[in-house]
C-alpha cells in the first residue's frame, strides 16, 4: 500500500515543492519508495541509510544511480554540502529509541540545512488514549492474515513494542520490535534544542489540519534564513500553521 500512487504521490508532491528544485537528502533511505520519484520529479536527493542490505535493494532499483547513497547512522553521519530539504518520513524517527539520540537526528538535520531550508518528519501521533484503563496493549489489526498489537511497556522511556503475527505461505510468523514514541510537542522541542522552528504541521501529506483527533503529522520545521535573506516560501495549503480542536 505504501507504494501505491494516491498514497505516494501526495508526499512527493510536499516535498517536491518543499526542496524548490533542491538539493535534498533523505535520513533512512531505506529502498527508495520516496526518494527515487522526487528525483524523478526534477530534485537532486542524496540518502543516509543504516542498513546495508536495504541500501543493496535500492542501488539494484532502475535510476538508483542519480540518488548518492551514504551507509551511516542518520544520529550522526554528515554528507558533504547543505540541503534546502531533510526529510525523515514512515514514522522512522520512532527507530531511534532514546530520547537523546531522537534529539540528535534533529541536530544532525540542521546541520544538514541551508539557512531556510526544512526538516519533514512523518510521524504518527501516540495512541495511548485508545488503551482500555488498566491495560498495557492494545490490538490494532485483526485480519485473517496479519494482528497487530502494540505493548505499552515503558511509560517513563516511552518505549512500546508493536508485535505482528502475518501468514507467510502457510506458515505463521510472528515478529517484534520497540519503538520510542514522540508528542507533537516534544518534537517541538527537539526542533528549538537543534535551532529549528515549527513552520506548518498537518495530518496527511494532502495537508489536512492537524486536530486533537489526528493519528498522524506531518511537521515541517524551518532553519532560520540569515538576517537579510527572505525564507523560503511555506507550501501552498489554505490552511493555518495548526489547529488543534
């Protein structure tokens, strides 16, 4: 699902018109769902990605050769030059699971930007509430062929597990593994620590408002442009910075 156009083509569209021609570069890679059309689009995108065997899959993909690929640690491997777009999409930022080193992909983010440019982060919003009281899990798919359940295990850490049972040619396979979910408002937070500011947030790629009803963001923050130079210009939406109703 996550390939298919109406779910990709809103996100590259963003972030098309977010890098203004470039250049950008994605942290976590991965295959190149994104990546690979936003240089189809016109824009020069490079990519951090951790995972050898992930970065092997996206250099065997037709056009793999136009996007430059760095196996790194997104907390801390630097590419050579300045962005006017970083991006970190598919809940990704969630991998990272210490608060320190969350703050630390923001950091490494500015550090990529050019005065202006911005910092995407797909996210969704933490689900807590939807937790009966008095429990720790909640069930979040039931299909013949995949249940999903996500642990709430550490509270203080916000560490949760999200657990998956998939039919997989007849046979079930069960795999796990944490994540360290993050509040709109901390995310915030990190932006101001890494010397960023929010500029918009909504909840899809298409720019829905972003609502206390909302599952997931989009949060767009901005690098300050030097004294004396005009911002790049936010996305086209009709709609606020964020609402939240």
């Amino acid at each position: 699902a996550m390939f298919e156009p109406a779910v990709l083509n809103p996100a590259v569209d963003l972030l098309a018109e977010l890098a203004h021609q470039g250049p950008a570069i994605e942290f976590a890679i991965g295959t190149g769902r994104v990546a690979l059309p936003l240089s189809a689009r016109g824009v020069p995108v490079s990519g951090i990605e951790l995972s050898p065997h992930m970065a092997e899959q996206l250099r065997a993909k037709p056009n793999a050769d136009a996007v430059p690929l760095t196996i790194g640690d997104m907390t801390t491997t630097r590419v050579a030059g300045t962005f006017t777009l970083v991006y970190l999409v598919a809940n990704t930022i969630m991998n990272v699971t210490t608060q320190p080193e969350q703050v630390d992909v923001f950091a490494n983010a500015a550090d990529h930007l050019e005065p202006g440019g911005c910092f995407v982060v797909e996210v969704i919003v933490p689900q807590l509430r939807r937790v009966p009281p008095g429990e720790t899990a909640r069930v979040f798919e039931m299909k013949t062929s995949h249940v999903g359940i996500e642990t709430f295990d550490d509270l203080v850490g916000q560490i949760a597990w999200s657990h998956h049972w998939m039919e997989v040619r007849g046979r079930l396979v069960r795999h796990s593994a944490p994540y360290r979910y993050v509040w709109p408002s901390e995310l915030d937070l990190m932006a101001q620590l890494a010397g960023l500011r929010l500029r918009d947030r909504w909840a899809s790629w298409a720019g829905e408002p972003f609502t206390s009803e909302s599952t997931s963001q989009i949060a767009v923050f901005e690098k300050p442009a030097r004294p004396g130079n005009a911002s790049v210009q936010p996305a086209a939406f009709p709609v606020p910075r964020q609402a939240y109703i």
